[in-house]
C-alpha cells in the first residue's frame, strides 16, 4: 500500500518556464514532508521540505506548497534550468519514525 | 566529511548466496534507513533504525535482516539472495525528529545488487 504517490513519471518543461510537480498522500498522521533530487548514479539529496504547521515553504528558485486537506503537496520550480533536469522524490514522515517516498517524477528541462 | 558511505558499491550474487551490505555515516545521526530502488516503484523501505540497538520493519522486510550495533554502522543481510531481490539499495542518516521537526536524510551512492 503506497502511502506516498506521485501520479506523473515524468514532465518535460522548457529552460525558463515553471515546473510544478505533484505529490498525493494518503496517511493522515504524516505531518513532515520532504522532497528529494536524484541524478543518475547517486544517491538523492535533500531539496526542500515542509511541516504540516505551513502551507508553503520556500528556497530560492523552489517553492513547496501543502493543501492538509487535499492531502496533496506540489513542487514548484521558478525559473526551470537545464541543470534542474533529475528525478524528483516526494518523502513523507510521521514525525517521529519512517519515511516514505514516491515513486518519483523524471523532470526534463529542454534548453 | 564523508558523510554516508555503503559498501560494496557492486555485487553479483547467486541465487541462495548470503551477504551483507554496510552502511557507515559519521555525522552522529540516530536514524538509519535501508531503502530499495526499483523501476516504476521509487525507493521503498525495508528496515530502519531510530538508534543504537534498535531497529524496526518498512514497507518491504521479507528477505532482509538488519542490525544496528553501533551508532555508526547499519548493517542489511540477505541471508539467501533471490532474484527478485536484484534493486539498487540506498542507505541513509538523519537527525530524525529534533526541535520540533524533522530533518532531512543523507543518502550514500547505492549498492546495485544482481542476483542471478
């Protein structure tokens, strides 16, 4: 039973234009949220991440936003550069104990 | 600063063959995660560990055995390797929950395993 969601495997999006990626969750008692970058060959590194006590968190050119009630959180990448090109992670905690992430989204920026 | 390192970086196995993955990280993180890395499937957790002597199951247990004696070192066993069990395997640290939130995990490079 996959907690975590991320329904999009992949979104392709122009150098410059904004890249939104979409995350669905599904246990209520998950209040920590986290979103992870990947290059191929490496392990994820941390990006950005967002307490249920908020509703948007932002960092420079990435912005996360979080709807409690919609159980859904989105990624925001402003302005996209080539560079952003990966595969995103969606991770989600309780807390206090797991994470656990989706199955993640591969973001192509086209210069 | 090396962070979190896993070793070994490749392995081949055969099917019913034994081994041990290790995981080492020296940022004095109390929590420690073995993750797994499928096609399709994002990374899925198999055990982890919120401290020294502890650990508990994830999302995918069956086939795997941890132990975390030191702080350190989070070691996963696969006592008799299946095909199905060929992923790429992701260790990482964190701080886990600390003043009133949660920080972020630090992952190590991956462990591509194959079982043949």
């Amino acid at each position: 039973d996959q907690q975590v969601k991320q329904n999009s495997p992949s979104l392709s999006v122009q150098e410059g234009r904004i890249s939104i990626l979409n995350c669905d969750y599904t246990n209520s008692m998950f209040d920590y949220f986290l979103w992870y970058k990947k290059y191929p060959a490496e392990g994820p590194t941390f990006l950005i991440s967002i307490s249920s006590i908020k509703d948007k968190n932002e960092d420079g050119r990435f912005t996360v936003f979080l709807n409690k009630s919609a159980k859904h959180l989105s990624l925001h990448i402003v302005p996209s550069q080539p560079g952003d090109s990966a595969v995103y992670f969606c991770a989600a905690s309780d807390g206090g104990n797991d994470m656990r992430f989706g199955a993640g989204t591969r973001l192509t920026v086209k210069p | 600063n090396a962070g979190v390192t896993q070793t070994p970086k490749f392995r081949v196995l055969k099917t019913g063959q034994s081994m041990t993955l290790l995981c080492a990280q020296d940022m004095n993180h109390e929590y420690m995660y073995w993750y797994r890395q499928d096609p399709g499937m994002g990374l899925r957790l198999i055990h982890y560990s919120v401290g020294e002597g502890t650990t508990a199951k994830g999302e995918v247990p069956d086939g795997y055995n941890v132990s975390r004696l030191k702080k350190q070192n989070f070691l996963l066993g696969l006592e008799s390797a299946a095909p199905s069990q060929t992923s790429v395997y992701f260790c990482a640290s964190s701080y886990g929950a600390r003043a009133g939130s949660f920080t972020e995990a630090f992952f190590g490079q991956g462990t591509r395993l194959t079982v043949v």
